[in-house]
C-alpha cells in the first residue's frame, strides 16, 4: 500500500484538477450541468476542516431534467443485448481499477475514513460488485416454468423503468457501486444523489462508467440537500423505485414522499446489532472480530456490532483485554495507512457521538476508555477517541439508540434465554453476531434473534450472492445476487393455452 507521504501527493493532484475545473457540478444526459438554482454548497473535509470544493445545490428542476433524461433512455438501455450489457459493466468495473489510485485518498478527505478501506473500496470491492452482476446479466430474466393441464404458465423478469438511488456518507464509493451495478444489470436507467455530506467520489464513478460506453442518460448525478433534491427525487413520478442506504428516520420521510407514486422501496437503514459471545467461545478471535467490527470504518458503518453481549463467566477477562485493545487503536490522519479510525463526518455528528458519553454516565454506565475528542495536531479535525462503556443494560439509552460512532457498550448475560432477550430487546434488526463453539447453541440463536444477517465464529463477511437486509426498523428488502433483481425487475407471468380446456358459455341459449 502506498505511504502517506505518496497519497498526500496523489491527494494533492486529485484537488488541483478539481479547483481547476470549478464548481463540482451536476451529470445529466452526458454532460455536465449546473444547478437550476444557480446555488451551490462548501463541502469540507472531516480531516482538518479545510473546504474540498463547491458543489452544485439542486432542486426538483434539475431532478426532473435528470429522471426524464432516465425515462428516455430507458426505452433503449432496457433493450440493449444482454451480452452488450454485460460487456460495458466489465468495463466499468476495468475503468474503476485505473481511477484506484484517485479514489481511495480522495474518499478518505471527503469522508474521513481511513485509506486501508477506501483504497480496497475503489481497487476490489467496487470492481467486485459490477463484475459479479455483469456475470448474472444472461440469466437475470429467467423466471419459472409451470405448466398444468391445459395450461403452460411462464414468467419473466423484466426491468422496472428508471430508479433513483440515495447514497450515504458513511461508505459512499462501494456503496454507490453496490446499488447501482445491480440496477444497470437488470437494465434500469438510475437518477444517484450522492450523500451531499461525501459526494466527491460519484463524479468518479459517473465518469469511469461514462468512459465505458455507457449510453448518455443511462446514468445520471445530482448533487443537493435531502430535503430539496432527494425529495424530488422520492416524488418523481418517471421514477418507479428508490433504494436508499442511510438512517431509519429518513427512510420513513421517503416512504411517506413516494407513497403517491407508489414507489417500489429498498431501505438498508439503522442498526443496534449485538454480538453475542458465550463463555464457550474462541475469546482471542472473538476479541478480534468484536473490535474490528465495532471500530472499523470509524465505527460509521450500519453492519457495526454496538452491542457486546458477553456471558457472566468470560466477562471480566474479556472486558480487561479488550479495554487493553481498544486504548491502543491508532487514531490519525484516514490517508496515514497505519490509521486504523480517522475522523468523523463532520463536527455536528462528532458533536452527537460524544453527547452520548453524558447519556452513559447518567445512566449509569461506565466510560473505561475513550469518550472524548482528540486534541494536538488532529483538533482541527472531527476525531474521537474510541470508546468503550460497561455497565449498560437494555433499559439505557446507549443500550438502545444507534450511535454511529466508535463506541461499544458492555452488557452482560447469564442464561441463552437472557442473551436473546437483550438482543431482541431494539427496535433495530439488522445482523447480529454469535460466538460459541457449541453448534447447537449457536444455531438456535441464529434462528431466535431477530435479525436479517447472523454471523456465526465470523466478523460481517459479505458474500454477494447471499440476502443482505434487514428486519424491524433496520429495512426493506434484500440486496446480493437474484435479490437485487426482484427489486430492480417486475414479475410478469404468462399463461398460454394449449386449446383443451372448457371455456365458459354466457349468453349462447
């Protein structure tokens, strides 16, 4: 991986050519566009607070120039060769491998998340995700034959029309990928608005593609606010679905906005998930997999195990090491790859994650590490200090509410029944994770929390053919291999007669 000193000057590069071509602006149909409005927005970056560039602020005039751009080019795009399709896809995902080295240190300014993600963000996991739809391209319309008596019955699969996609802040490179190769695959045209708090990264993306040959007004962006650009978008009646990553609130605001159209939906929203580890478990991997999926990525990741859930017989071993552990995470500068948490999105959420450090001592709990903002050098930035809370039961607010920071709370169990209870005990249902050597055991949890994802012995490893959702508040619907095309594709059924069977008389005496 290069060194900080090679992607500060990568970085340095990155940002010259963007002040060189001024406002980051709008792609639609092909080009680049302004704003209606003519408004435009600072982006900063969460590493020392200093502005990255000014961005175009859009409206519903530049969403509807947009999803009309994406209703006409859906009636060629849908009909394009699925082999032609599966070509281009290949491309963008050979062209997204020649931007790596932009990408990464240009996501880790804009986001805050450290390069040693960002980096396997742009080089694998985003190429990953359009290979793998690229390859499931021919069979994407196979549906089911059933035939009866005197009737064939088959069905089809075929693509629902223009979608917009709504991306977050927390991932936004691999998750803009992760949504929209599946949707070019099944043949949708898509209107992305990127998380205006990251949205650097998309203009990449959109040009990578673009240089792939894929067909003006097949992909378009539009930067703005959620409640001016993304509502518009919700609303908008060329628009038939929305897929949405980011918080639960706002994904109820969409539902409620694309209720008139009747908007088809795909929500991946909050999570409070628990790792469950039994006193029988491999503690030394366990410990691993606690802390890399609580304070990786920052501890911004929706996937994040929040909530550890140790038995009474491991917990003060376990809580000591791990209080060893966490006090040693490297805290930094994201483009440093020895950087293992960098900094928050932006002051306001830092803001909210150390507000929670108050809630846990009123309540009761207990701050072992961490739970302050990190001064010097990185003050500039929003930098916390990862932190770690004992004492906490369900009942509190930090047993209960999504942080979205790196901040784990402690809780304690004694029976499988009492560990059940306490991680159904949310209004979240997103993964959870369950550490045990007895199979059993861990099968019977698996099956009794309630969650859309159960890892078992494992830290959250995505395989792409497998659902990925969740239940409760935490989603809607399912992404990963035929999953995303039940989103993306209507069902039609087709019955054909084979002219033996009785038709009713009306009329005929």
């Amino acid at each position: 991986m290069a060194t900080l000193a090679e992607n500060e000057k990568q970085l340095r590069s990155t940002l010259r050519r963007i002040k060189k071509e001024g406002v980051v602006k709008n792609f639609i149909n092909g080009k680049l566009v302004g704003a209606a409005s003519r408004k435009t927005f600072e982006n900063t970056s969460p590493v020392d607070g200093k502005k990255i560039a000014d961005v175009v602020s859009s409206d519903h005039r530049d969403i509807d120039k947009a999803a009309k751009a994406a209703a006409k080019a859906f009636k060629t795009w849908s009909k394009v060769d699925p082999k032609e399709r599966k070509a281009i896809l290949y491309r963008i995902a050979e062209n997204i491998e020649k931007y790596a080295k932009e990408i990464g240190p240009l996501e880790s300014y804009d986001s805050g998340q450290p390069i040693r993600f960002t980096k396997k963000a742009g080089a694998l996991r985003g190429p990953a995700n359009f290979r793998y739809f690229a390859d499931r391209i021919l069979d994407a319309a196979n549906g089911l034959s059933t035939p009866d008596k005197h009737h064939m019955n088959f069905s089809m699969r075929q693509p629902i029309g223009p979608v917009g996609i709504i991306t977050p802040w927390n991932a936004p490179f691999m998750l803009s990928t992760w949504k929209i190769a599946p949707a070019l695959a099944a043949g949708c045209t898509i209107v992305h608005k990127p998380a205006e708090d990251s949205p650097m990264t998309a203009m990449i993306l959109a040009k990578a593609a673009h240089e792939a040959g894929l067909p003006d007004g097949v992909w378009n962006v539009v930067h703005g606010m959620g409640h001016s650009a993304g509502k518009a978008l919700t609303e908008h009646e060329d628009i038939k679905a929305i897929a949405f990553v980011g918080e639960t609130t706002t994904g109820s605001h969409i539902m409620r906005q694309g209720a008139a159209t009747l908007k088809r939906v795909h929500f991946e929203l909050g999570g409070k998930n628990p790792v469950i580890v039994f006193d029988d478990a491999d503690l030394d991997r366990a410990l691993d997999a606690v802390i890399f999926m609580k304070y990786s990525l920052n501890g911004q990741r929706c996937t994040s195990s929040s909530r550890l859930i140790l038995h009474e017989k491991v917990y003060n071993k376990f809580v000591k090491k791990l209080k060893e552990r966490v006090a040693k995470i490297k805290v930094g500068n994201p483009l440093d790859p020895k950087t293992e948490v960098g900094p928050l999105i932006h002051r306001g959420h830092q803001e909210k994650v150390l507000s929670y450090v108050k809630v846990a001592e009123d309540d009761g709990a207990n701050i072992l590490v961490g739970g302050k903002a990190v001064g010097g050098k990185l003050s500039a930035g929003c930098y916390v200090k990862p932190t770690l809370v004992e004492g906490v039961t369900e009942k509190m607010r930090i047993g209960q509410e999504e942080v979205f920071g790196p901040f784990l709370s402690v809780m304690k169990f004694k029976t499988e029944a009492q560990a059940i209870k306490i991680a159904n005990s949310v209004k979240y249902g997103l993964t959870a994770y369950i550490w045990s050597k007895d199979g059993e055991k861990a099968h019977r949890v698996a099956r009794d929390v309630e969650a859309g994802m159960v890892w078992i012995n494992s830290q959250n490893v995505r395989h792409l053919s497998q659902p990925f959702g969740g239940v409760k508040q935490s989603g809607i619907g399912r992404d990963g291999g035929d999953y995303s095309f039940d989103f993306y594709m209507e069902t039609k059924n087709i019955c054909v007669a084979y002219g033996t069977h009785e038709i009713p008389k009306l009329g005929a005496s």
